[in-house]
C-alpha cells in the first residue's frame, strides 16, 4: 500500500510511475554521433565501462530528481496552434491550468535582440535587425537561430557561463595569487567545445578523466583544466593540510556541477536534510585522491610530439656539457633555497618530501610533487641570488649562456605548455578515511571509492591503468550513464535558467530537500530525456528553446496575469532581464564599432580605470597591442584578487568557487561606473564618430535613428525623439559655453580631420608597409599631424624677427619623420582656442552626450 505522502508526491509529479527508461546510445558507443571531422572520435580504454547494476529507483523509492528520466508524453492543450515546440504544450497547460493564457508574440526587431543576446552575449547590428524583419519565408525564425548557433561567438558567451561554474581564473588567488600562464588554453577547450557541438557526455569525460581516457590527446589533457581550476596558494606550508583542501574542492565542485547536490555539507557530519552520510562523502572524495596537476605539458602530440621530442634530445645532447656547468654552479644555491624551503614546512610534509624515492607511497609522492610544483622558480630565484652574492660566478654562467645560443639553430621551438591534472604515473592511490569533523589530521576509518546510495545502488568498476588508477574513469562513466538522470537534468535546468532567468528547479546546484521544488518536473524530463536521445547535443536543446512560443512572447507586463502568478513562474511572459556584465561590455564595444573580433589565445590586459590600485606592478600589466584592450570579455585576464573593474561592478562571476548563477544588484555604483567612467566615454565618442561617419549630410533626426537602431534595434517613437532634440538644443547652448570659457569638452572620434588627411595617411600606410592603417595607427598619426600643424602656425604667426619659414618647414618634416609618438601637450590651449571659432564644435559634443545617456539607457541594459 503507498503511504499518504507518496500517493500525494506521485500525483504532484515529483515521483516517476515507471523504472525503466530507454537511453540513447553514450557517444562512445557504436551508433553514436560522431565527433566533428576536425576532432576524430577518442578510444575508450575497453576496461573502463560501469559495471552493470540495477537502477536505483528498482530498490527505493526517491524523490523525482533521483530516478530515471522519463519522456512523458506531450499534454493535450485547449490553444493547440500555439505549440511550435513540444515544449511549448508543456508551458500552456500549466498556464490553462491556472486560467492564464499566454502573451502576445515579441515583435521581430526585438526577438532578434534577445535572442542574439542569448546566444552570442552580444547585440545584433542594424543590418542583420533589418534583413530578418522583412524575411517573410516561413524558416525566418528557424534560419536566424540556425545562424546564430553556428557562429563562433556563440561559442564564446556559452563558454564563458561554463567557466562560471568551472571557477576558472588565470590566476592561483590567495596571497600571492601567482598567475597560471597556460589555463587560458582551458578556457579556449570550453568555447571549441561549445562551437563544435561537442555531445555533453564527451564533455564531461574529458573534464574529469580525460588524462586517463585519452592520455595522447592534447584536448582532453586540457580538458582536466576543469579540475585544475581550484584556487591554490603557492607558499602555502602545510602541504598536508593543501593536499586536502584539494580534494574537498574537487569533491564538492563535480558534485554541484553535474550533479546539482550539496555533498559538501557532509565534509564534517551526516547531511542534516539529505540523507547523505559523511561517510560517503568521503567515498566519493576516494575517486579524486591521488589527482595532482602538471603544468609544464608540452602542447605538441602525435607525429609532430615525436619529431619534437627527437629534436630536443640533439640539443641537450649537444649542450649538455654547457648545461652541466651551469648546474654545477647554481646546485650549491639551490640545495640551500631548497634547505631553507624545507625548513618551513611542518613535520609531516618534511617527512614525505625527504623520504627515499623508493620508500615513498602514494600519498609521499602527491606531497613530494607538490613540493617541486612550490619551487618551479629555484632557478630563477638561484641565478638572482647568485648574481647577488657571486659575481664571478654569475659572469661564468652569463659566459655559458651566451655560449648556449650558438646552438639556438637545433633547438626546437618551443611549442608552449599545457595545465592538466594527472596521477603522477603511477596506479595508486593515497588512502581515503573519515575524517573527525572535516579536521585533515583527524582520521576515523579508511573507506573505498563509492557513490552515495541517495542518488543511486550503482557500484564502480575501476580499472587501474599503468599510469592511473582509473577511479576518475569510473566517476566519469557514471555521470553520464543511464543509472544517473542527475547529470542531464542539471544541464538541461541551467540552459533553462541562462534563458528564462530562473530554472525550472530554481535552486540550479540544489535538487535536494532545501532546493526549490520543480515548477514544471514534466518539462524537465521530456527535455532532459530529449537531451540524451538526440546524442547530448547542447545547440540541438537550445534550438528548441529558441524557437518555441514561450520563447517568443513579449515580455509586457500583465496585470491580470500578475495576479495570479506574480513572479511569473509560468511563464505566461518572456522575463525581462538586465544584462550580464560581460554582455554589457561587449556590447558597448560592438555599438561603437570598436570590438575586436578574435578568437582564442593569452589572455589580454585592457587599461584599469584610472585610480584602480594594484598590490604590485605585475599584477596588471597592460597590454602592448592596443587591439587587445577591445576583445571580448571573456579574453579579460581573470586576476583573482584583482577583478576588472567594470565586470566587477556589474555582478561577475566571483571564482574562488563554483559561481551557479548570476547575482543581478542595483546600487549606485553601477551608474557611476558608466555615466562617469573616461573608458564608457570613450565608446560613447566613437559610436557618435561611426554614426556622423555613416551618416555624414544626415539631420539630427535621422542621426537619432541611427543610435537607436544600433543600440535598442528599434527607431525611436515620436515621443522620444521630440525630448532628445530638445535635449541636444539644451545641450549644445551648455557646450557652446564650455567652449566659450575654455574648458575642454568631448568630440565624436574622428571629429575635425579632413577626408583628404585620412586619405593621404592610409597612401603612407601603403607605401611604408604594404598595407591600410588600422583606426589605431590612423588616429594616432592624424593626431600628430594636427598637433604639428598648429605648432607650425604657432611659430608662424609669433613675432619672431628671426623667423625663417623655410627652414622651420624643414624642422617639421624632419620632426615628423622622426618622432614615434605625439609630444605632449604645451599647455597653451590652442585645440580650445580653436573650437571656440568652430561653429560646429558645440553641437557635436551635444552629440557625444545625448550618445552616451542612450548607451546608459535601461532600454540597453535590459534584454527584453
């Protein structure tokens, strides 16, 4: 007989009728998909398969989120035409259910905006506003979402929400928060990933156990940056204490990652809401014991490793005498860094660093590795105190360096490094126990790999390899098999909640008793059971969302719908939300024509707003290519104590942990940040610049066109543009008085050169170098060129008796010629003397304000 509570749950939805679910193929097996011809499918090592086992459900009953995802059928719905995706159905009779209806569809030039935000985290352009408005094929829709799915900017805005909840930064955090040079080659993984299609299942393979899998695969060494990501501290003296510290971190992030469940609160007692024991906490922290990282992976494999590795063999053969001199010389400084390094660690790590490499377990060589890890800089560190203390030492070895470079011709290039997590070479693993209240050095009893009997009966097969233990392999394939429905409804929930704002279970990393109930559990699982069938694919998933009817509505308020359900957790409305700090900026950029459109690589230090303070000079170093300043965000070096500062004040993704989702705040700060910032000015000049360049003989009218289509994709209504013609009168006569007393005022980029001066400049480019100019090089040299020219009718016009024009024409050319940089400005104030008899000058700083209050506008910070 079925107790009260159990008839009350299955009736509710939030228990499955049926135990045995139908799974489409893992992407490993035959008659999957196949990956993208430029990533050929990886082997699977034949032993590493979950052993069979009857699904948790047959032998419990468990809350919905814990049993096998079913394909419910599609419901029956009074308003059938308006189901476009089955999804849809799903949406509307809960929405009949309540009385409600849905809304209106969002007009066209609003749905492209919207739906390129989501997709690429960046407004659309007017072009590609105007040329879906009047498609009027009946695949309008599905051609736009088709295209936006296939670009690689999607690639970079579904990457960066994946690095929120891999914690990924560029940089270790703590004290020192020394920089990772390799980790963006992760981040890069991700944004490959996302654009190729990868199925999910592959992707988290690789995250977890891609060094076991695939150890002769670059990408899936990369991959394990996912695990790499953890904040660390290089100094740090207890490596006993780190060594756990790692492990409860590698933990707790896979299992709030994929398995949306708060494991961590079992770290020191029995979870107090789900019935998961402390015990198996640490059995399911046994998986990831004996995972270290390597940073200093050569980023070369197949032929070309073997080639590499042949020629590096001919150098330091050819070297080695060199190299063996110099060691000798820095072995003695060496040996004392390392003594006095060794000094400052705690007993227990002294003793596993100092124990006999042959005598050393598994848990020795974690804490010996991590202790070479801590001194990757000896030779650095050796060669200044060398320098320091031996100076005729330090020019022997400067003698044999230069000696080196004679054979520079046989070396080969260095192909850069690779951050991966490994087992060290070896199959065994430290010991796992109980530990007392979480506290490291209070060990209870010893315990096996394991998964916790809430989520499922399943036992793990683990397979040691001869380098690995093959206990991430296990965790990998249980993730993501048939036994665990967790790790596709997490996923399918969170792309829910990265477009509607909230997930259909709300609390995205908690599926538990303290998360929030599913408002629509069958949903979830027809798109989650969906997701498997149709090979994991994510952009198949969000093609659906994009193109269903509840993605389509507006987002107008409804008073009678509000009433009901106020929150609108139906769905009876498209949720209006403000974008996301990265969208923001982004965004910006591209209005203002200014964005760079580059993928991957290092990554880049755009300038710091003027006051932010740096704990050091090296902690920002800004970059030399002024192109780098305008790359997406997503390729903003991610300094962990040292956030950029625009991103940071619009809510960011803190990485010290797993970041689940968006914070969206209103404080003060945030306007200031964009109304007062000289960077936010900036864009705001250049998108006046673009917008007079595009439209050169235009009116005011049609140049405010213009900024609203390029900013909101929509013309202005007769309202607003009777207030900013008003404004730009209002503020032309308050510029003209800035001008009239001498004070500098804010110009459209490019305002005042001459076309012909443009001209002649791109003919040097040409001439000089073969090529145009880019706006950089271009501005700066007009720039100079103007600063010259008014020098020179400075002198001219001095009562100067010595005055001789044709020598000073001689003197300017030759100025020109040489200097590399504008000089800097006399003080004299000519450009200021200058716009006050520039009758236009007034209006076009106008221009440049009533730009910048658009930019700063709700109707941009809003995704409606």
């Amino acid at each position: 007989m079925i107790k009260p509570l159990t008839a009350a749950l299955l009736s509710a939805g939030f228990l499955s009728l049926a135990v045995l679910a139908t799974r489409a193929p893992a992407a490993d097996t035959p008659g999957a998909p196949a990956l993208p011809a430029a990533h050929p499918a990886l082997p699977v090592h034949a032993g590493a398969l979950l052993a069979a086992a009857t699904p948790a459900s047959a032998a419990v009953a468990r809350a919905w989120a814990y049993t096998p995802a079913q394909k419910p059928a599609v419901p029956s719905v009074k308003q059938a035409a308006w189901v476009r995706t089955p999804l849809d159905a799903f949406v509307l009779s809960k929405l009949e259910s309540r009385g409600l209806s849905p809304s209106p569809d969002a007009d066209r030039a609003t749905f492209i905006r919207r739906a390129t935000l989501d997709a690429w985290g960046l407004i659309p352009t007017p072009e590609e506003v105007r040329a879906f408005v009047n498609d009027k094929s009946p695949k309008a829709y599905d051609k736009l979402v088709d295209r936006l799915l296939a670009s690689p900017r999607y690639g970079e805005r579904q990457g960066r929400r994946w690095l929120d909840l891999a914690r990924y930064a560029d940089s270790d955090g703590y004290n020192a928060d020394g920089t990772r040079p390799n980790i963006w080659r992760y981040r890069d993984y991700v944004i490959a990933s996302f654009n190729q299609d990868k199925p999910f299942d592959r992707f988290v393979r690789e995250q977890i156990a891609g060094d076991e899998l695939w150890p002769d695969r670059n990408e899936a060494l990369v991959a394990t940056g996912f695990l790499r990501n953890f904040p660390d501290e290089i100094n740090a003296r207890d490596l006993n204490l780190k060594k756990q510290e790692v492990a409860n971190d590698l933990t707790d992030t896979v299992s709030s990652v994929f398995l949306g469940t708060t494991l961590g609160c079992a770290q020191c007692h029995d979870h107090k809401f789900d019935k998961i024991s402390q015990k198996e906490y640490y059995q399911f922290q046994a998986f990831f014991v004996n995972a270290s990282w390597n940073d200093d992976v050569k980023a070369v494999e197949g032929p070309a490793r073997a080639e590499w590795l042949a020629r590096q063999a001919k150098w330091e053969a050819a070297t080695k005498d060199l190299r063996d001199q110099q060691d000798a010389l820095l072995k003695p400084v060496i040996d004392k860094l390392e003594s006095d390094r060794l000094s400052g660690f705690v007993p227990d790590t002294r003793a596993s660093i100092t124990r006999p490499e042959a005598e050393r377990d598994a848990y020795d060589r974690w804490i010996y590795h991590r202790n070479l890890w801590t001194l990757s800089g000896r030779t650095r560190n050796a060669l200044a105190d060398l320098r320091k203390k031996d100076k005729d030492g330090y020019a022997t070895y400067q003698a044999l360096e230069e000696q080196l470079r004679a054979f520079d011709a046989i070396k080969p290039e260095d192909p850069g490094n690779i951050s991966t997590m490994s087992e060290l070479g070896h199959a065994d693993s430290p010991k796992t126990y109980v530990l007392f209240k979480g506290i490291y050095d209070r060990r209870l009893d010893e315990v096996q790999p394991g998964f916790p009997s809430l989520l499922t009966n399943a036992k793990p097969e683990i397979v040691p390899t001869a380098t690995s233990s093959g206990r991430r392999t296990a965790v990998a394939n249980w993730l993501v098999s048939p036994d665990n429905p967790l790790t596709a409804r997490v996923f399918v929930n969170r792309q829910w909640a990265q477009v509607f704002g909230n997930g259909i279970v709300e609390s995205v990393s908690d599926f538990g008793k303290m998360g929030t109930k599913p408002t629509n559990p069958e949903l979830l699982d027809y798109l989650s059971a969906e997701f498997v069938q149709d090979g994991w694919s994510v952009k198949k998933l969000q093609r659906e969302i994009l193109l269903s009817h509840t993605y389509r509505q507006s987002s107008s308020p409804r008073s009678d719908a509000e009433k009901i359900d106020p929150t609108n957790q139906l769905l009876w409305a498209f949720p209006r939300q403000r974008l996301e700090a990265e969208e923001i900026r982004d965004s910006l950029l591209q209005a203002s024509g200014l964005l760079e459109d580059r993928l991957g690589g290092p990554a880049v230090f755009p300038p710091l707003p003027a006051g932010t303070q740096a704990p050091n000079r090296n902690f920002w170093i800004t970059s030399d290519n002024p192109h780098d300043a305008n790359r997406r965000s997503v390729y903003v070096f991610i300094r962990r104590n040292l956030p950029y500062p625009l991103l940071d004040t619009f809510d960011w993704a803190n990485p010290q942990i797993v970041h689940n989702k968006r914070d969206v705040t209103t404080t003060a700060p945030q306007a200031l940040a964009l109304i007062n910032s000289e960077l936010v000015y900036g864009w705001s000049k250049a998108l006046a610049g673009r917008v007079i360049r595009e439209q050169p003989k235009a009116g005011d009218a049609a140049r405010i066109d213009r900024v609203y289509e390029i900013l909101y994709a929509r013309k202005p209504d007769t309202f607003e543009k009777t207030r900013l013609l008003a404004f730009l009168k209002t503020q032309q006569d308050l510029e003209a008085r800035q001008l009239a007393s001498g004070r500098k005022v804010n110009l459209p980029e490019g305002y005042g050169v001459a076309p012909r001066l443009e001209s002649q400049v791109d003919k040097l480019y040409k001439v000089a170098y073969g090529r145009e100019p880019d706006r950089f090089e271009q501005a700066a040299l007009v720039e100079f060129i103007e600063k010259q020219k008014q020098k020179e009718t400075r002198w001219a016009t001095a009562p100067n008796p010595n005055y001789d024009p044709v020598a000073l024409a001689a003197a300017a050319a030759a100025a020109n010629a040489a200097a590399n940089a504008p000089p800097p400005d006399d003080g004299t104030g000519s450009e200021a003397d200058a716009l006050k008899n520039d009758p236009d000058a007034a209006h076009a700083a106008a221009f440049v304000d009533l730009v910048h209050a658009l930019s700063n506008a709700n109707d941009f910070l809003y995704r409606f």
